[in-house]
C-alpha cells in the first residue's frame, strides 16, 4: 500500500554525490501512495489522497493534498493507463478522496527548498502531464470532469483548468484560487494564466483581480465569472457529479467493450554510464557532456491488422519503443542536467519502420492504433521542449524513416554521411532517409504543425518538394537539397565535422542554448501549448531566479515563517 | 555638432542620489551625435557614424559602431521624423557612414556593466524602435533598405532584419552574425532570432548553425540561407543600392509634393515629484510607488479638416497628445523604476475627444491623419508591454472615449464612480464612457486584435454588445454591464477601494506583478511582435539574470578580459 522512498529513487549512482539519488518515473496503481483509482463502467474515478509523508524528499509534509513530482508522477501514469489500459472508460472524474479540501497546489516548502532546475523541471512535467489530460480529452474521447469537493488553490485549481469541466461545492467555505503572485512572489506555473484567459475566456481585468485574491472566490462568484462551470450545493453535489460525468462521456466514441492491453513494467537497465531497454540505449558520458540515444527498429515485419496490434500489446515495436524513449527523455531529463547534448541514433530496417506506420495509420479508427499515434505526438513533443541541443546522426544502417525520422526533424542540427565508411565493405549502402505518412500530419508539435510545415515555414516550395518525395529512399545528396538535413559531410570530414559540433555545443553557455532552442523551435503559429511552454514558462523562470522570489528574503524563501517577503521595489 | 551629456541627461533630481541622472528621449536632428540624416528627394539616407566618446554613461566606448541608449533615441527620433517632418521619403536607406562597419551591435561593456533593469529597459526600447521601423513600412508607406557596407554583428544585424531588404556588400570581409551566445552567453536580444525563422524563413537548422557561428557568415553564403537579400560586390555597390531604393520607393502610396510639419521640442517640466506637459501631467509619489497621469482632452474643437490639422501640425491634439504621452511612458520606465503602479485619470470633453477621432478616421487616407494614428497605435502598444501596473480611475468630468478609452482597456483594472461624489453639486453629471470608431479597428495591439477583442476574446456576444453600444454615453451601470470596466463603486466605497488596490498592488512582488501582466495582457493569437515582447524577451532576460551570463565568472562580464567564462553546465 503505497510506494516507498527506497522505490521511487533508485539506487545511487556509483562515483556520484551520494545524495544525487536518482528519480524513476516508473510507478503502477498497486503502488500509488497518492492517488485512489477506480473505475466503473465508463466512468473512472481519480481521488487525490496525498500521503503527507509520502514525499520524494526530505524536508516536507504533503499536507492538505498539496503534491511534489512524486504525486504527479503517479497522475501522470494513471492518465496514461485509463488510455491503454482503460479503453471502455469515457469519463474520468478527477476529485478528493477528503471533502473540504481538493488540492492545495504544490508543496511551498518542496518548491522553497527547491534547485532551480528542480523547480523548471518539475513545472515542465506538470505542464506535460496537464498537457496529456487535454490530449485525452482531445483525441480519445476521454472528458475530464474536474469535480472539486473542497477548495482548489494554485496547482490545484490549475489542474482542474485542464479538465473539460468544473465542478465547484457550493458550500460557503470552498473555493477555488491562484494565490501564487500574492503569497509567494511567484506565478501559477502550470499553465494556470493561460488557461483562464485563453480558454476559459475570463475577461483579463477579472482574471487580474482574482490572480491578486489570495482568498480566492467561492462557488456563486467564479461560476459567474466563467472560473468554474457549475457551482453545485452540497446535497446534490453526488447526483450532479454523476450526470455530468454521465452526459460528458455521452459525446464519446470510445469503444463500449475492447480489452485494454497492460502496460507492463520497462525492461530498464541503469547504470552511470548507461541506460538500456529493449529497443532504447543511451551512452553517457559525463566528461563531454553528451548522451548518445540510440533507437533500434523493429526486428520484425508488424502483424498483419489491428488485432494483432492488440495481441502483441505492450510489445507492439511502437508502443514498446515510444514508452522506453518516453521514460529516457524523463530519466535524462531529471537526473542528468550536466548532459547538455543529446545525440540520436538509429539502426535497424526503415522499411519495416515504414511498415509499423502504415499499419497504425491504415487502422486509425481502431481505438489502440489511435492511442500508440497520440502517445507517440505526446513523447515527440516532450522532446521539442526538452532543454538540451539536439544533434542527429544519420549514418549507414540507420532508419531515420516515418516515424523515426521525425527525431531527425526535431533535432536542431542534423549531420547525414554522404556515401559510406571507408571501412565499409563495398556492398555497404549508404545512409538514407525516407519522408512517411507519419510526417505529413499525425504527429503535429505543439504549434499545431507538423515538423516539416515548422522546418519550412514560409517557403511553401520546399515544404512541397519534402511532401513529393515521400515514400522514396533518399541519399545523402537529395536529403541536403531537400533540406531534411543540415549537412552532409563525407567520411573524411565525418568525426571531425561531428567532433567540433558536439564540442562546440558543449562549451556555450547552458542556459543561453536553452533559450536559443526554444525560440527556434517553435517557428511559426504559437497555440495555447506553445504559449504556456513558451511565454509562461519563461517568466515563471525568469521569476524564480530573482530574489524577490527566490532570495534569502523573498517571498517564496519567507513563506510560513510569518516574516514578510523584502523586495527589490524595482519594476523591470 | 553633437549632444554634450549634459543634454542627455536632465539635471539630477533633488534629493535622490547624485548619480542618478534622468535620462532624457527629446532630441533633434541638429544635435545628433551619432547619425547622419540626409534627405534627397524621396531617398532618405540615415548613415550611421556612432560617437566612440558619446556614450550615455562613463566606463565605454561606442567602437566599431556599437551602440548605446543615446544611440537608439537618436535613432529612434529620426524614424520618428521621417514619417512626420518628410511626407515625400519613400526609401530610407540605413547605412553606415564608414565602409567595412556597419554597426556591431549594443556595446558589450555597457551591457556588462549595466544593472538587469537598465538592459531589459534597454532592450524594450531598440525592440520597439525596430518595430516601428517595420510599421514605418507596413503602413507609411516609407520602406526601409538595409545597405550593409560593412560588417553587421548582433543587434547590428537585427536592426538590418527590421528592414524590408538587406544588401551585404561582397567584399571577402564584410559579414552578418548573431555572435551573442557563442561570445556573451546571452541572446540576441532585439527580435533577431524570431525575425530569422519567423519573417526571413530562416531553416531553423541553419538558423541554429548560424547563430553559434560567433565569425558570421559573408555575403554569398548569407545569401544563400535567405540571411541577406542580396550580395553585391564592392564596384557595383553604389548603383545597386540607389536602384534598390528606388525600386522599392516605387511601390510606395506616399505623396510627392506635401509638405512635412515639424515636430517641434515638447514643452516639459520635470520636478522630483511631478512631470508637466501641455495635456500630459505626472504627479510622483515616491513613497506610495505610484505615478498618477492624468491626460487633458482637447481644449477645444477640432479643425474642419485635413489641411486644418496640417496647419494645427505638431499642436493638434491628438498628435500632441501622443508625443507627450510617449515621452511620459519612457522617461517613467527609464528613470522611475520603483513607481510601480500608474493611475491613469483623464480630464475633459468627451464629445471633443470624439470629434476629434472622427476627423483622423474621416480623413485615414491623408497622409498626416494617417500618420498620427499610426503614432498613437504604437504608443499604446508601449504601454501594454511597459512593466507598470496599470489602473484606470473613471471620474465625472474625465473624458475616456474612443482614442482615450482605449488608455482604459489597455489597464489591468479600471474602477468606475457610479454615481457623482457627494460633495458634488446637484447638477453634477455622473462619469460616462464612449465606444468609438477608434475602438473598433484603427488602433490595434501587438496581437493583431483591437483592444476590445482581446478583453472579449472568445465572447462573441459580449464584443457584439460593446460594439453595439458605440456612440453611446455609458454610465457605470451600463459600462459594468457591458464588461467594459472591472468596478463600479459608488462615493461610500470609491476611496477605499481604490487605496486598498494602490497599496495591495504595492505590496507584491514587483517581479511577479511584470509575469503576471505580460501574460495576461495578451489573451489571444500571437504574432512576430508578441513573440519578440513575450517570448523571446522572458527568455534573454531569465538569461541576464544568470550567473553564467551576469554573474562575475560569466560570458557576459568576462568577454575582453581574456579569460574563458565559467559555465555552470546544468542545463535548466
């Protein structure tokens, strides 16, 4: 009942601070410590029952449903789970195993005690996770149903902006509040600004006083406002949960009776210099700085329709592979902050590459084939906010096709070998990638484009001569006039092309990479994703790293000790 | 020949440090230190010859063209002046006045040494400065060619990105480059990187090779990448530049043969505790944070017609107004930085307001109408990305309608008296508000969307009502109704409420209060210009607030000292 310290750190990493424990993201609902999941019929339900003492670190009580990364690492695998595991269920109803109280937001004093990083990269996979709700909501006919049996403040009410309706009790002492800016100096960090204004279209004046409100605004007044959907009485509150929760899953076209398919534990081997899985490994090396990704293709021909997508299930290449390089970006992301660049590779078939695709695309109605789709969009789209230069090596015997190829065309620069290794035989065939269906549409970056409209963007030729080239085998020379790639040196040229670029890479100052790569990587239209991972973000950043807010004397540091926050009165 | 510091920079304040001298935006071509204005028919030519010794402050030197504060306002003024003093300039063409050089951007010692305020500030300025060389095109028919004669390195090559075509010369020297990350460890800082992928089409790979490339790149290969327009070699340089110019005045709808009208020095008065023009004043609080501006409406009727605000010129309401306005805006978020708070108070006619708006709008295709709504556009668009708290008080007697009311929908809450003040005679006439034509098209925000639209955004029936009402004097009842303020207290409540919302605002985190409004104040679609304010700018100033940028070890403090900086490697 309940995960343990010892379970959700791994072991230490050897030659390493002894303290640097390493956060996994692997959980499972037998081992929740936080979260009561239940499902009946269509409609499951999703209770926050935070253990106060179930934090990931020393130092904090998770009081009053408040959470840390471990609370959301476990919505973040229950979300995914009602997808895969949970095909029937087309409501989930997200709500407090405890009245009074929904969620208090995130841990202050976790945040107070908090590494900067920490703080940026646990706000990044709340965002993520909230990010996922509405994908599910979005694309797998799964509404969310934010039923708030007692106030939500902060992170708490944020969460709820993520779900496609809000319940708040009507009960004279339940609110629902952003007491960020007022109490801690500091902004709703996962999204909460955004939402409200732009999808909640809360008028901007209003939306201002009630982010200034610590107290934050009852049941009648933020259902008038637009805050929440509904303010619902006390007595009624269980049959009103029920018909909403009723008519939200009544839009769906989730299937009433297919199986779910297990998502069974990673096979995952972690060492200092090493991570493994089935179809994913990454070398580490702590001396330059780098990771390097490798992604094997599939070993066999994909079966033959969607049934046999269901049969093979978690061993599906696709969902295989995409939850490995799901939980490496995570793992990579989280506990190695001084590997600044990631190199990707990959090796295999791209035919069979290609094939994978084409039977999840063929089948795209099928329930399954549409979740692995939308999983994989998820877990490219965590790469395209991932803070590390991205390189790609496209050499002999890769299979940068389809699906693959997109990490290609997320990467920020990408060297391709023209011809092969001299040290090849001279059957050897050179490097090639090939331009999919799945790079035409299914799986668009947050600014809603695909890779290759956000590459191209504005040059309306090239993104025509990329689409008519699809399905061909495309050498070294095609690619770089294409431009699918950056360069295209030959084997003499190779390592030190790659050498200097990698150094190179690590030498630049870390933080201004991050904000380079974050501006170029979203060319083009920004969305409501975009603004909360871009203009949000950087602000919230940019505030956590000020005294006012993160200072001996500032007003996240002072929280609780009944001292007031000192600020610089300065306006920049 | 040249401004002394002394014209810079306004005596000291009494009673503030000695040191803080108040900066001082009003210049004039006869007094530029640093630009040479010529005007040939309709080629404008703005070469510039930076100063070495003419910085704004001590402890640098403008070389190599590199540029200060003082650099851009003269800068800034001579756009403004263009547009205003030279109907007939259908081609400015900005060079630099030696060859080899063009301009190497902002000066590194003085962003070394500068404090974080100073750079943001610094940084919003040359952003909104190069914006309005972009509007100066869009909508003013005065095209802008970069003729780069030189080397053009950082904000160097941003200001050329604001220009509609940029010419490097071929010359085996001479290069465009973003050095600022590989060298200073910080962005660039002025649009660049959002103008290279979002207005050039830049290939964000190329982009990315681009911008760690501290050498830059020449003429053939800039042009190649689409970084540069066109290459052209030293001999043919002279011609292809007048052609240029030429071609791309053709296209202009400015007319030939009307006459300017100057914009005469702004009568001003400045006080430690109040700033005076003739319809803009100032009153300082120090003590309360505060700055409190009320705007005089006109004093009388408008002329009849076009050639009448001709011969008002630089004494038309409006257009004074605006300059006034303008100034106010950036001396008090240069030289004011603890008034954190501006209410903003109007006084006046609202019905002269009104007619006002109507002769520009009844003449938008005359050129000075066009002009000064132009102008205040862009001086409304300062004051939604200025880092203030912005509270609008509607009082009896003030006049906020149309032009004026959008000073009201551009604040982050606005209180309205319902009722008249109870020491007001029985005849008293409560306080209205008027929708007008100005609120619904001409003066749109940085987002593309009028002001109206943004605080609607997403409540079709609510824009439809507002709109409906327009023409109508609104009293706070029907204003409330419509959305258009945030409260309506009446005389009981009026003082207090808004001396507890002064204090409140007063009392948060400055910083937070800035992150709080840049996102909500742009509820909406994003474009180029708001990723340039929100966006990029949160971004390079999360980057100035780093150690590895700003700290004693970092690029930024250690660049021309001959040590490497020391980089923090953790990526964030």
């Amino acid at each position: 009942m309940g995960l343990t310290s010892d379970q959700i750190f791994e072991r230490p990493a050897p030659g390493r601070d002894r303290e640097a424990r390493t956060v996994s993201f692997q959980v499972e609902p037998g081992r929740y410590r936080h979260w009561q999941l239940t499902v009946d019929g269509a409609v499951a339900t999703l209770a926050m029952d935070v253990d106060e003492h179930g934090g990931l670190q020393d130092g904090y009580e998770l009081k009053l449903n408040s959470y840390d990364l471990g609370v959301d690492i476990e919505l973040y695998d229950a979300v995914q789970r009602l997808r895969f595991e949970y095909p029937g269920v087309r409501t989930v109803v997200l709500t407090s195993a405890t009245d009074k109280i929904f969620c208090a937001g995130a841990n202050i004093r976790m945040l107070a005690s908090a590494s900067h990083a920490w703080k940026v990269n646990f706000c990044k996979f709340t965002n993520e996770t909230r990010g996922g709700i509405e994908d599910a909501s979005a694309n797998s006919g799964q509404a969310y149903l934010a039923a708030l049996n007692g106030t939500a403040s902060g992170g708490g009410y944020e969460l709820a902006l993520a779900c496609d309706h809000i319940m708040l009790v009507d009960d004279r002492s339940s609110v629902v509040s952003l007491p960020e800016l007022p109490l801690l100096g500091v902004l709703p960090g996962t999204g909460g600004l955004t939402r409200v204004v732009d999808k909640r279209h809360v008028r901007r004046d209003l939306a201002d006083y009630f982010a200034t409100r610590p107290e934050g605004l009852g049941a009648p007044k933020a259902a008038a406002w637009k805050l929440v959907d509904e303010a619902v009485p006390r007595p009624e509150w269980d049959q009103a949960v029920a018909e909403r929760a009723a008519e939200l899953g009544s839009r769906s076209g989730r299937p009433a009776d297919a199986p779910g398919i297990a998502l069974t534990p990673l096979a995952k081997r972690r060492e200092d210099d090493h991570i493994g899985y089935r179809h994913v490994s990454a070398a580490l090396d702590h001396q330059a700085g780098t990771a390097t990704i490798t992604i094997a293709g599939p070993d066999q021909d994909p079966p033959a329709d969607a049934a046999g997508i269901q049969a093979e299930g978690a061993a599906f290449w696709t969902l295989a592979l995409t939850r490995e390089l799901d939980d490496l970006i995570l793992d990579l992301r989280t506990n190695e902050l001084e590997l600044g660049t990631w190199v990707i590779k990959t090796a295999g078939e791209p035919a069979r590459v290609l094939a994978h695709d084409r039977l999840l695309l063929d089948h795209a109605g099928d329930w399954l084939a549409n979740e692995i789709v939308h999983y994989l969009k998820r877990t490219l789209k965590r790469l395209d906010v991932t803070s590390r230069s991205l390189i790609a090596l496209i050499e002999p015997g890769s299979c940068f096709a389809g699906s693959l190829l997109e990490l290609a065309l997320a990467a920020d620069r990408t060297f391709m070998l023209s011809g092969t290794f001299e040290d090849a035989g001279p059957d050897a065939e050179p490097a090639a990638v090939t331009v999919g269906p799945m790079n035409l549409g299914p799986l668009p970056m947050g600014n809603g484009l695909t890779r290759l409209q956000t590459r191209f963007s504005g040059d309306d030729a090239a993104l025509a001569a990329a689409r008519d080239a699809a399905g061909r085998s495309l050498d070294a020379a095609a690619a770089e006039r294409l431009g699918l790639v950056t360069f295209a040196p030959d084997d003499i040229d190779w390592d030190d092309e790659i050498r200097i670029a990698v150094e190179e890479r690590a030498s630049f100052s870390p933080d201004a990479l991050t904000g380079l790569e974050a501006n170029y990587r979203f060319a083009g239209p920004e969305t409501m994703e975009t603004k909360i991972f871009g203009r949000l973000t950087a602000w919230q950043n940019w505030i956590f790293n000020r005294p006012n807010a993160s200072g001996p004397d500032g007003a996240l540091r002072r929280f609780g000790t009944g001292q007031r926050a000192q600020f610089d009165r300065k306006r920049v």
